[in-house]
C-alpha cells in the first residue's frame, strides 16, 4: 500500500519503475561480478560502457547542430582505456608512461588537425566538443579502473618512485593491498552511489518539497539530497567496516560524503547538458534509466575525486 503511494505521488508509471528494478536486479550481480574479477574483463566492460556514453555526450552537441568528431573520439578513448591498462598492469610507469603521455599529445594535435581541414561549419566547436568528452567521459571511466587496480599504482609508488619514503601508506589507510582489497573498495563505491540515489529517489518522492535548482532539475529537492546523504554514508561506512576492516571509519565517512556531494553535483551537471540540448534521456538503452551516461552521471565526478584521495593517501607517512 505505501508503494503504492509514492507511485502516484511520483506520477511514475509501474512499468517504468519495473523496468529500472528489473535493470538494476540484472545489472548490479553482473556488474560486482565484473569488478571482482578486474583486470581485461574489467577494462573491456569500461571500454564499451565509455564508448557509449561518449557516444551520448558528443549526441548532445548533434541537437544544438554542433559535429564533434565522433568515430575519431571514440577511437581515442579506447585507446586510452586499454594503453592505460597495459602499462599499469605491467607496471611500465617509466618511459612507457610517457611515451604514452607524448600519444595522448599527438591525439589532441590529431584532433585540432581533423578541425582545421574540416569542412563543417563551427569547427573550433567541434575540436572543444570532441576534447571535453574525452575529458569528461574517458578520463573519468579511466580513473575508475584506475581504483579498481589500486594495488598496481600503489606497489610503483612505493618502490619505485618514492623510495626515499620507508613508511610511506602505512597510516592505518593501506594496508594488505591486493586486487581483492582494491575490488572491496570499488563495490563498496559503486554500491554506496548506488544507496545514495535509491535514497534520494524515495525520501524525495516522499517528502520532497524544496527544490534546490528547479530550473536545472525540477525533481530535486533538498529533502531528497539528505536522503541520499544519509545513504552514502552509511553505505560506505557500513559496508567499509565489514569488507576493509583494517581502514579506520574516518575514510568511510570521507568517502561518503564525496559520494554524496559530488554524486548531486554530476547529476545536475548532466541535467544542465539535457535540458540546454530539450532532451529528457541521453538514450534508450537502458529501459528505465536512459543511458549510460544517465545512469553513469554521478560516478563520473564521483571516481575522479576518490582516485585523487587514494592518492593523496599513498604519501601519508
């Protein structure tokens, strides 16, 4: 009976709401599956789910009659994605890594040249468009895997580029790093982004009354971001202290509070991008949820921000 009632507070059809459970039911067990397994398979379903999503986002700039350079993009970001990998994973940090950095280069001068003999109208846009994506989506996506094989960038920190530092990521934050710590941490991320949402969805439906950015998002309301305040926290505390508990809770609350401000800050950016293109959903891929980018839009300031705190971390003595 209480369901219910939200369904017709929230003018939501049943079958919609079926359709997001019924993805989320399929999605989240394949999802955790991938991610503790790591390494290729995780950098494959990266590589696909950024393909898409950049695939989404250069679609935006198409409804303002804007040409970002799409195949070009695309390739770009695979590159990256799986160049990343190799190097990492081989712990190639040295002339590897900038040789792979001078690419990178190269691509963005590959890019500018694709613009300048173009002959498409608002080329200098077109170049941004292009870039901004790789930035926004590939970059993101990366540090995610980046999370996920933690343990590889932290053993190269430790012995071979700090090794004046003895106790260097001995404060209590790391310790017994492997792959199952570094796929602990990535669940324990993703499902806390995950709680964050599904509280702000239903304290929202249910109590929402004060908009925050109505003529961003008109849904949004400030009752619903401390729902899903409360949800990122205690997921990430929850699950932090029964998977890590070696990781004292202070990072769990750290961690969630990144998962729950810069989670809303994601959502209302890709909110800004649709409603200046007159777009409700990125796509239809996802029945229920829209697109990848829809349904990835708050990890992609979410995993950035995490990665340069495991970082940061890594120097603490």
């Amino acid at each position: 009976m209480y369901f219910c009632e939200l369904l017709i507070k929230f003018k939501e059809p049943v079958s919609d709401l079926f359709k997001r459970v019924m993805v989320s039911v399929v999605g989240i067990p394949i999802g955790i599956g991938i991610i503790y397994i790591g390494g290729i398979a995780f950098t494959v379903a990266l590589a696909i789910l950024s393909s898409i999503a950049l695939w989404e986002y250069y679609s935006l700039f198409s409804q303002k009659n804007y040409h970002p350079y799409k195949i070009l993009g695309i390739v770009l970001n695979n590159i990256v994605i799986f160049g990343f990998f190799i190097i990492y994973s081989q712990s190639k940090f040295k002339y590897d890594f900038f040789l792979f950095m001078f690419f990178i280069l190269c691509s963005v001068i590959l890019t500018l040249s694709v613009g300048i003999i173009s002959k498409r109208a608002n080329s200098l846009i077109n170049f941004a468009a292009t870039l901004s994506g790789l930035i926004y989506v590939t970059f993101s996506f990366l540090t995610l895997n980046f999370i996920r094989e933690f343990h590889l960038l932290f053993d190269w920190i430790q012995g071979n580029f700090f090794e004046v530092y003895s106790r260097i990521g001995q404060a209590g934050f790391f310790v017994d790093i492997d792959s199952l710590w570094a796929a602990k941490l990535t669940i324990i991320m993703i499902t806390s982004i995950w709680l964050s949402d599904s509280f702000a969805y239903f304290v929202g439906i249910k109590f929402g009354k004060h908009k925050i950015l109505p003529s961003v998002s008109p849904k949004k309301s400030w009752e619903g971001f401390f729902g899903g305040f409360v949800g990122a926290i205690s997921g990430f505390t929850f699950l932090g202290y029964y998977l890590l508990s070696k990781v004292p809770l202070i990072h769990f609350v750290i961690l969630g509070l990144i998962v729950a401000v810069f989670g809303q800050l994601g959502d209302f950016a890709e909110s800004k991008l649709k409603r200046d293109c007159g777009i409700k959903d990125s796509s239809k891929i996802l029945p229920g949820h829209g697109g990848i980018l829809d349904r990835f839009d708050s990890l992609l300031f979410i995993s950035p921000i995490i990665f340069i705190y495991l970082i940061l971390n890594s120097f603490l003595k």
